[in-house]
C-alpha cells in the first residue's frame, strides 16, 4: 500500500525517470525491448496521472476522517476535466464536502452541480446522493423552497442507503410542517420511521419529531 501511495504521488517524477531509461537504453546500449517497456509504462502512467489524478488517496483520507490531508491530495489534480466521468463525479463531490465542511457554501454548491452534470452509467446511483446534498447546501443557505424540490427529486431519483433516505424524510416532513402541510409531513415522518434507521443523530432527530408531531392536528 505504502509503494502504491509512493507511486499516486510521484507520478510525473517517474514518467520522467522512466522516459530517461527509456532514451538511455535506446541510445547507449541498443536494446530497443527494454527502451520500449520504459515507453510503455511512462505512457500508461500518464494515462493515469490525467484520468484518475490522486483521486484514491483523496477517498482514503476522508474515510479516515483526515480532512486537512484530503485537502493537500486533492490539490494535487490540475485537470479535473480530463477524469474519467465516475473519478470525475466523484472528485467534484468530494470537493463540495470538503467545502461545506468549512462552511463555504456557495463553492459546495458549484461542485455538486458540476458532480450532477458529470453523468455516467457506471455509476447509477449518484444522482440521486448529489441530489441529496444539494438539498442540504440549499436549506443551509436558507432557500428552503428549492431544498424541497431538490430533496424530492432526489428521493425520486434514489437514495442508496436507509439512513440517508429517513434524513432526506425527516428534512422533508419539517420543511412541510413550516409550510403548514401537517398531512404531508406527517407521511414523510411515517416513511422516515419504517426505515428503521440506527444512526444515533437521527434516531434522536425522530424521537423529537415523534413527540412534536403528535399534538398537530391534520
């Protein structure tokens, strides 16, 4: 792991290391297989510097809870738009959580649009968490009227995992209440609740809800 680290890093230093081998061995010992193999590896090393950039490191860090250094590997991808589509989707919604956890919202909002625009088949589910966390940018910046319609197509377009969907219901079933929709929000609530959901903040959040939500009339 720790050579493959080496190597996501120093990748361009080594595309030229393997390009002077390559001309070395060309020129001063004629061995044109070995010359080759060195051509060869430098450009599939290019191919990988500009189509997957330091992306793996960049995910490794944030799972590992290390923003600041998510931060040093990410700058270190000059072309985000030569990517391949997934990498790519995936760097921009990395960049919107980055942003949001220093709570600069409007750049958080521009890279989970760019993420939204970066469609691509193999990653089928996407749409639907960036959806999810534009929602959140919006009611964050207090546009409580296009979070709900963000948040509804984002459940609409699919949610992958429960607790990310019973937190989408519960913004919903509040936003709905503000707007004096009790029915309709006490719907978001029963939904949120069947998924039965065991993160600890939104267990808390439903248990709040619960008791709140008993004494409206509708």
């Amino acid at each position: 792991m720790k050579i493959l680290r080496l190597y996501i890093l120093y990748r361009l230093p080594i595309i030229i290391l393997l390009i002077v081998l390559g001309v070395m061995s060309q020129i001063l010992n004629k061995d044109l297989i070995t010359a080759w193999i060195c051509y060869i590896l430098a450009f599939i090393s290019l191919l990988l510097y500009f189509m997957m950039g330091t992306m793996r490191l960049v995910q490794e860090a944030v799972s590992e809870g290390d923003v600041d250094q998510a931060l040093v590997y990410i700058k270190k991808i000059k072309f985000p738009r030569l990517l391949l589509k997934p990498i790519r989707s995936g760097y921009y919604m990395l960049q919107s959580n980055l942003s949001l956890a220093s709570d600069d919202l409007t750049t958080a909002e521009t890279n989970i649009r760019k993420s939204l625009k970066t469609k691509s088949s193999i990653v089928g589910d996407v749409q639907g968490t960036n959806l999810m966390q534009l929602g959140f940018i919006q009611l964050k910046q207090g546009k409580t009227k296009e979070a709900r319609l963000t948040l509804i197509d984002a459940v609409k377009a699919g949610i992958p995992d429960k607790e990310s969907m019973a937190a989408v219901y519960l913004q919903l079933c509040s936003i709905e209440i503000q707007r004096k929709q009790n029915k309709v929000g006490k719907e978001y609530f029963r939904k949120a609740k069947a998924l039965k959901p065991k993160s600890e903040e939104i267990v808390k959040q439903l248990t709040m809800m619960e008791k709140n939500i008993a004494r409206l009339p509708g």
